[in-house]
C-alpha cells in the first residue's frame, strides 16, 4: 500500500528518497519548480543532464517520460525528471500527465526509492487547470503499483494543496 501525504511548500526542502522535477523536454533546465531545483541542487544536476542530453536522449525526453539524476545538494538520493504536457483545451492529454506520474513511479522502483515528492506537474508554466491536474496525480497514483510507500504531494500555494486535498478526501 502507498500512503498519500500532502504538503504544503518548496519540494526543495523536502526529505525523501526521490524528488520529481517538473522539467521540458530539453532536461537542460527552466523556470517553476525546475528553476529551484537546479539552483538549491547545484550545478551536478545538470551536469549529468547534459550526460543523458549527450548519451540516450539527443532529441530530449518525450513528454509523459521520467529519468533520474543525482539530487546533487538536495536532501534525497535522486531527483526523477519528467515532461509534463502543455494544457491545451483543443486535445486530451491527460493520459500523457497520468503517464508521468506513472513513469516516475517506475523510475523509483528502478531505484529503489521508497519515499517520493511530486510537485503538481504540468500545473504551473504548462497551464493544466489546477482541479484537473490534482485528480489525475491522486487517481494515478493510487492506480499504480509501486513499492514505493509514501508519495508526498507537495504543494506550493494554498489553492495548490486544497484542490489536493479534495481529491485525497
Ligand atoms: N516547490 C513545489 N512546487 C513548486 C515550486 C517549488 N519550489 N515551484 C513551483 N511550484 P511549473 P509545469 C509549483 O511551472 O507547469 C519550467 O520552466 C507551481 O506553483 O514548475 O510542469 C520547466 O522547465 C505549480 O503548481 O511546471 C518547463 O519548461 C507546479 O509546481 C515548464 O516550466 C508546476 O509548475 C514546466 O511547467
């Protein structure tokens, strides 16, 4: 059984085995959460995305896929990289943003991480309507199996957590 816990805050500061970036495609970085986690995990994050840039993923990483790196200075062994869809009202991609959750969780497995942190993916810059994208996180997640034993969802505004929190009730 995974346990769901929610969070309200800067996944940066968490604790945990793995902590999942809301990344593009290109894996080089960005704004959102990406931007904080590359700035307090320090420069051998993206070192070793270059790496995987260089190595498997020359056309970067499609969107609903996950990849892990070092945490670098973070408070976890691995951050998890995925591409979340941009929102758009005209095509259904919520199938690509559950593949992200779905991916992630795969990686972690992988790892053999027990203990993950998601941000809302997809729910920021990429526009995914806040209600819709806790929903798919939490029905997911609990659709998923995984080892891993505790998904914390950790939230960066109050709006975040409470659309959260709606969906974990
Ligand atoms: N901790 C937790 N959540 C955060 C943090 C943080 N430190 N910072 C932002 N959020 P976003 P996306 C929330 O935009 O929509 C980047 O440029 C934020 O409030 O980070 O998947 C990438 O490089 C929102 O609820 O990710 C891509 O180009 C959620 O995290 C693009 O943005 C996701 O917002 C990805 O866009």
């Amino acid at each position: 059984m995974t346990t769901i816990r929610l969070v309200q805050g800067d996944i940066t500061r968490e604790s945990v085995d793995a902590i999942v970036n809301a990344a593009n495609s290109s894996l080089l970085g960005g704004g959102g959460v990406d931007g904080a986690i590359h700035r307090r995990g320090g420069p051998e994050i993206l070192a070793e995305c270059r790496k995987l840039r260089a190595s498997q993923y020359g056309k970067g990483l499609r969107v609903g896929q996950a990849v892990a790196t070092t945490a670098g200075k973070l408070d976890a062994r691995w951050v998890i990289h995925t591409v979340g869809p941009r929102f758009t009202p005209e095509e259904d991609r919520s199938e690509l943003l559950a593949s992200c959750y779905r991916e992630s969780l795969r990686v972690a497995d992988e790892l053999g991480a027990r203990t993950v942190a998601f941000p809302a993916v997809s729910a920021g810059i990429y526009g995914w309507p806040m209600e819709d994208a806790a929903r798919i996180a939490v029905e997911t997640v609990r659709a998923t199996e995984t080892a891993v034993e505790e998904v914390r969802f950790v939230l960066f505004d109050e709006k975040a957590y409470d659309a959260f929190a709606r969906q974990v009730q």
